[in-house]
C-alpha cells in the first residue's frame, strides 16, 4: 500500500479515524457543550421569546458560569 494511491474513500477513513481521531468525531471537539446542554431548556426559552443569542450567551456566562465562547453553540 502506497501512500495516497489506491486507496478507496472507506480505506482512508479507516486510518484518518485512527490518526486523527477528534477530525472524525466531532464529539470530541466540542467539550464545552454539556455546559449548554445542561442549560438547555433555560436557553430555548429565552430564544423563543426573542431575546438575541449574544445577550443569551452573555447571561449563560455572566448568570450561569458557562466557561464557552459564543461560537460554541
């Protein structure tokens, strides 16, 4: 087996899965979402009655002590 030559997409998904493990399962990239999800039905809340996502993170942050960035959710 050469490297880059021969090999089917199932193939190089079977290595890229054992080197690089978090760039398949994105699960492991997002360590700070328990924080939301813990939170969540408070978040859909105030969602739903229109409050804007930054003032909703702001207050996850401020009020909740969420520890994640914005873009996380």
């Amino acid at each position: 087996m050469s490297p880059g030559l021969g090999l089917a997409a199932e193939e190089w998904r079977g290595l890229v899965s054992g080197w690089f493990a978090m760039v398949v399962d994105g699960r492991l990239r997002q360590i700070t979402w328990p924080e939301f999800d813990a939170r969540i039905e408070w978040v859909r809340e105030d969602l739903n009655a229109g409050v804007a996502g930054a003032v909703v993170h702001q207050r996850l942050v401020g009020d909740h002590g969420v520890r994640a960035s914005q873009r996380s959710y």
